[in-house]
C-alpha cells in the first residue's frame, strides 16, 4: 500500500500499514517508561505497539495535507459537540486536497426509530432500552476517587449522536464535498479494507467524503 493513511480512536484494531493513535488512558500508562512496565500486568487490555498516543481534539503529529486517507469507526460521538467540531477540522487540515475521510458512528435515527416503535406497542422498558442501547443513559453515578478519575480521563460514555444529515451538515460546513453514505469496504481506495469492520457498521451511520 502506497500513500500515507491514519486511524485515531483505534482501539485494538491497527493495522501495520496505517497510523494508529488512540486517547486511552491505559494506552498512556502503557507508553509511558518505567510506569508502563511496572503495572503493566494489571492493565485490563495490552495495546499492539504500533498504537500511539495522539488526540485528534488537541492535533496528531501529523503534517497538515499528508494523508491520503483517514479514519475513525466509533469516535465521534464520544466527543462533546465542540471538541467534535475541532476532530473535524483537524481531520480536514490533515488530508490532502483529494483525500478521503471515512467515518463510523451509531445512527441516532436507528435507534429513536426503534424506541418510538417500542412506545407503539406499549413496551414498558422501551425508555430504558434506549438509554441503555445508545450509551446516553446512566444507572448510576461512579463516586470517590475512581469515579472521579473516569470522568476526568475516561470516553466511554456518548456525549453526542449523530445521523446521516447532521453528520453531513458537520462535514460540508468543514469543506468536505461529495458526501455519501457507504458500506463495509466499498471505497475505491482499497486501503481501508485493511482497516474496516463490518460489525462496525451495524446500526450505525456510514460516511465517505473527500477534501
């Protein structure tokens, strides 16, 4: 594969030929000397190594205009609407003229649909479910010392959903054009079929655009 292609928000999921970075805090505890290897053992999961510690909010060490493709399956809407709208923008500067961009996020329409389905029919738990379903919901509230650590570094939680016209708007006033909705590996650049799962796609929102 020639070119240069990213994926933030990576998770376990990194592909030799991409650029992999994600936020999480066990990946940082992991990256970092000394402290990496001394609790390495207790961290819940074990980062591939070719994941690095880079937040797309903030910037990627990543030249503006480099990329010829970029990507990021469930991220977004783990991002309150400001710092989405910066992911954005980062994203767009990063891409060369040409480029594409194809993202993944749950499909907020899906899952209203569903539960206004669920009212219809009288379905008592149809309010729980959703809440649950779409991650908006919480059964309690994490206290003490952990709990404060999870909402200071954690990004488990939804912060904001998306469908298939917000989402395009965000990405046109960007300067995205030629926006589509798109499918498990339907792009005609064949490198992101290196990187792209299809369970990701489920009940979710699918966009390929170009700079």
């Amino acid at each position: 594969m020639k070119g240069k292609y990213v994926q933030y928000g990576c998770g376990l999921s990194a592909p030799a030929d991409w650029d992999n970075f994600d936020i999480s805090p066990t990946l940082r505890i992991q990256k970092t000397p000394v402290i990496g290897t001394l609790l390495g053992g207790l961290l819940n999961v074990k980062f591939p190594e070719n994941v690095k510690y880079g937040d797309v909010v903030t910037g990627l060490p990543i030249l503006d205009n480099s990329c010829d493709g970029i990507y990021c399956s469930h991220v977004l809407e783990h991002l309150a609407l400001n710092d989405f709208k910066l992911a954005l923008k980062n994203t767009y500067k990063l891409i060369k003229p040409n480029g594409i961009f194809r993202c993944v996020v749950p499909d907020l329409e899906v899952y209203a649909r569903t539960y206004i389905i669920d009212i219809e029919k009288g379905d008592s738990y149809a309010n729980g479910r959703f809440l649950n379903d779409s991650l908006l919901g919480h059964q309690q509230r994490s206290r003490g010392l952990k709990g404060l650590l999870a909402n200071l570094y954690g990004n488990s939680n939804h912060l904001w959903m998306w469908d298939f016209q917000s989402l395009s708007n965000e990405l046109a006033q960007v300067g995205f054009r030629n926006i589509r909705r798109c499918q498990f590996n339907d792009s005609i650049d064949g490198a992101f079929k290196s990187v792209e799962n299809a369970g990701r796609f489920e009940r979710a929102v699918s966009i390929e655009c170009i700079k």
